[in-house]
C-alpha cells in the first residue's frame, strides 16, 4: 500500500500539479490588469506577504541550523516557487 501511495503521489506532482499552474497562468486577464491601476498597487503587498510566509519557518529552524544553512533554504524555497510560476 505504501509503494502505490508514493507512486500516485509522484504522479500527482509530475501529472496534476504543473497542469494546475498552467491553467491558472492561462486564466490570467493581463488586460484587465493594466485597465485597473488599482489591483496593481496589490501586487507589492502580495509579494511582501508571499517573503514574510516563507520566512516563518526559517525562524524555527535556526534552532537546529547555523545562520548560512538557515539562508540557504531560505533561499531554496523562493527559488523553488519562482522556477515553478516561470516554467508555467
């Protein structure tokens, strides 16, 4: 049971996930981005909040890391996401 549950968990991540992404990517309005300035003023927050969730957790595992390895996953995690958005 554990091995068909890894498989259809990596199914899952390689199949479902990136299909996901690309249809919210092809749901995107940019049109109706550039008409509203106003939703544009969002987007800083947004990339704010999305720095401040992933630095959360960092916090906590500066118990069991030294500051260097603590960054570098920092950094690990945003680049994780931003190379997932871009592929998409």
């Amino acid at each position: 049971m554990k091995i068909l549950v890894e498989k259809l968990d990596s199914f899952g991540y390689g199949f479902f996930i990136p299909i996901f992404f690309i249809m919210v990517g092809v749901d995107l309005n940019i049109p109706s981005l550039i008409k509203e300035p106003s939703l544009l003023l969002i987007i800083p927050f947004l990339i704010i909040a999305f720095l401040i969730s992933k630095l959360i957790p960092v916090f906590y595992i500066r118990r069991w890391f030294d500051m260097k390895t603590t960054i570098f996953i920092c950094l690990l995690t945003h680049i994780y996401v931003i190379i997932g958005y871009c592929i998409c």
